[in-house]
C-alpha cells in the first residue's frame, strides 16, 4: 500500500494519471521509479517524489483515527466508483464499511434551503433508506445535512472534501460523529487536510459516482448541487429534480434540470418508479434481496489486488524514441495554442489535432507532470 499512496502523494500526480502511470509501468513500485525520468522529460529537473515518511504518518494517522484504507482493486471499494475513469485509486473509510455493498442514491441541493425543502429531504432519505438505499451526501449545511440526519437510522454516507477527520462545516459536528458510529465516512484527501475550493468538484464526483442515481433537491441555477448533476450525466447514471416555484431562486435549477429530461420527484415513490423503470432487475425492495450491514471491522490498511481489476482506463503505448526534439516541441505548442483556461474533453482534443492518439496522450502526461495543463473531472483538460 505505501508504494501506491506514495504514488498518488507525488506532485502533480492525480488519479487519472495515477492509474496511467499504473498500467503503463505494471505496478506502483515501478511507477514511481520512473517518475522522475517523466518529469525530466517534461522539463522539470528538480521533481521530488512524495518521501516514505510522509505516507508513513498518514498510514499512522489514520490507525490511530480508526479509518481504513481502500484501495480500487480491494472487494470493501465501492463498485460503482470503479466505472470512473478518475475513480479516486485510495479512499480512508471509516464505519460500517458493509454499507458499502447496498445500492446507493445521492441527495443534494441547497445550503440554504427551506424550512419544506429540509423537510423533503429527510422525509425523502427516511422513506428511501427503509427501501434498503444507503443514502450519500456530502455533509454541507442544508440539503445535505438534511438527507444525512433522515438517513441515519436506515444507513447514511458522507463523502467529506477534506480530510476524513476534518469536519467541516463545523455545525455539522454531531452528524458528523453519529455517521462514523452508523454509518460511513469517505474522503480521499489526506488526514488532517482542510478542504479547499478545488477540492469540492473532486469530492462531488465521488458523491455522483457511488450512486445509482442523484436527486437535487432545491439547486440555484449556477450552483454545486447542479454540477454533480452533470457529473452524474456524464458517468451514465441517473438524475432526477424536485420542482419548485418559478419565483423562488433555490428551485431555479432544479426546474431547469427537469426541463432538459431530469425524473420529478414527488417523493419515494416516484424515485423507486423510476429506477424499475431503467433497469427492472432493481426492485423497490432491495434490503430483501442483501444482507444487512455486519458490525464495523476493525480499522486495517486493506489491499487485496487480487480480487478486483483496476478502473478501465485504456493507457496508450510509449511512443517511439526516434521522434525529434522539435517533433515535441512541436506536438507541446499544437496542444497549448488549443487549450485555454475552459475545459475541453481530451477525445476532443485529440481529434482536433489530427495525430496518432498514443503520441498526443504521452505529450499530455508530460505536460501535466510539468504543471503546464490540469485534468479535471469527466476528462477534460485547461491551461493551469
């Protein structure tokens, strides 16, 4: 395991390009044994990978929090996460980690919601989790602190953007320590890491991807709550929107998300209608159909590689060491004249230029090592 958060600690060193480094160099140890010489490549000569002891305190940090370590190939990973193509390689969980195996469905919206929509949203989680849904979040205030309090009982999951053992926001404090007794907490950060504005959409895509479906529940036109609506477009999953009153600004969103195809959602019942509908093997009873959670293991560090496959991530081969200096040079300015601070998909991108996929996706890698472009969510790719 030390070789692989080792690997996803190094700078500049995401999980799209971690699980590329991984299937190019067949293993974590030889990955990071490469790195070094990717980075020069790119042009960057001083490149340091995450040092042993760093990972080591994290290992020792999240022991003693009583979190375990889940690696994507290991059987207590989510299974829906591994359908991602940036499906976060490592997750600290703590709790009952067998809530894990239960379908999932997502409640978001807004922070600062009504007195009706907080209403909606517990009732909804409540009826929903009796249904044998485990109900996911991301423990902000509002909506989410909502769907998660009337989830508590049947069985809730909070995807937190920080650390695992930062809560935040603060008011949140008993929700927060009532879901590690029942049910699970999930980040992918490192411990003792305060979130940041970059690390919400990254969180948001885990909230999206664990589920079956994303309900929003009173979401501002521009808004988070939207945004890991898209995020559950674009991973293939279902999204569905509880209407609100055309004047009140907090159901702008939702209203929108309904007129472009998004299920209304009156209540459970409409959710269950829907999800049969789209894929009849789910029934409206799936707690029937699955053992119920076991009491929470013991806090271990888990990876058993030999039991589930890494995310399908197609990594092209290396391209031919005869190519020139100033074929690279070349190939590095086409990429930066076309890219911009907007995201482009990199498919897009890759038919724009016109040239052999292997080459253009090793000079992206390069690039992104270098600090040149980023990744975001969905694969696109900006200027840093």
């Amino acid at each position: 395991m030390t070789p692989r958060l080792r690997l996803l600690r190094s700078r500049r060193v995401g999980p799209t390009t971690f699980h590329k480094l991984i299937n190019e160099h067949g293993s974590a140890t030889a990955a990071l044994e490469a790195l070094p010489h990717v980075a020069r490549a790119a042009g960057v000569s001083d490149y340091q990978i995450c040092p042993e002891r760093v990972v080591e305190a994290e290992l020792a940090a999240g022991h003693k929090f009583g979190a375990t370590l889940v690696a994507y190939d290991d059987p207590a990973y989510p299974a829906l996460l591994t359908d991602l193509d940036d499906a976060p390689p490592l997750l600290w969980m703590k709790g009952d980690l067998s809530l894990a195996e239960r379908p999932m469905l997502s409640i978001v919206g807004a922070r600062n919601a009504s007195s009706l929509g907080l209403r909606f949203a517990r009732t909804l989680a409540a009826d929903l989790g009796e249904e044998g849904f485990g109900i996911v979040s991301g423990l902000a205030r509002g909506i989410d602190a909502a769907a998660h309090e009337g989830a508590l009982e049947s069985g809730t999951v909070a995807v937190l953007a920080g650390g695992i053992d930062n809560i935040y926001p603060k008011e949140n404090t008993e929700i927060y320590h009532r879901i590690a007794e029942t049910g699970i907490l999930i980040s992918e950060q490192p411990l003792g890491m305060k979130p940041f504005a970059r690390h919400f959409p990254m969180r948001n895509r885990i909230v999206s991807g664990l589920s079956r479906a994303t309900i929003v529940i009173e979401a501002a036109a521009k808004s988070g709550s939207l945004l890991t609506a898209g995020n559950a477009l674009d991973q293939g999953r279902e999204v569905m929107a509880v209407p609100g009153h055309p004047f009140d600004g907090r159901a702008s969103g939702c209203n929108v998300l309904i007129r472009d195809g998004a299920t209304l959602i009156r209540g459970a019942r409409d959710v269950l209608d829907a999800l049969a509908s789209s894929a009849p093997e789910i029934t409206a009873h799936p707690a029937q159909q699955m053992q119920m959670p076991l009491s929470p293991p013991k806090p271990t560090v888990r990876d058993r590689s030999e039991t589930r496959t890494a995310p399908r991530v197609t990594i092209p081969p290396s391209p031919p060491q005869t190519r020139s200096l100033s074929e690279h040079a070349a190939l590095h300015a086409e990429i930066l004249s076309r890219l911009s601070t907007t995201a482009l998909p990199e498919d897009a991108l890759i038919r724009d230029l016109d040239a052999p996929k292997d080459l253009v996706s090793a000079e992206l890698l390069t690039l992104e090592l270098s600090g040149r472009i980023s990744r975001k969510s969905g694969g696109l790719l900006a200027l840093s």
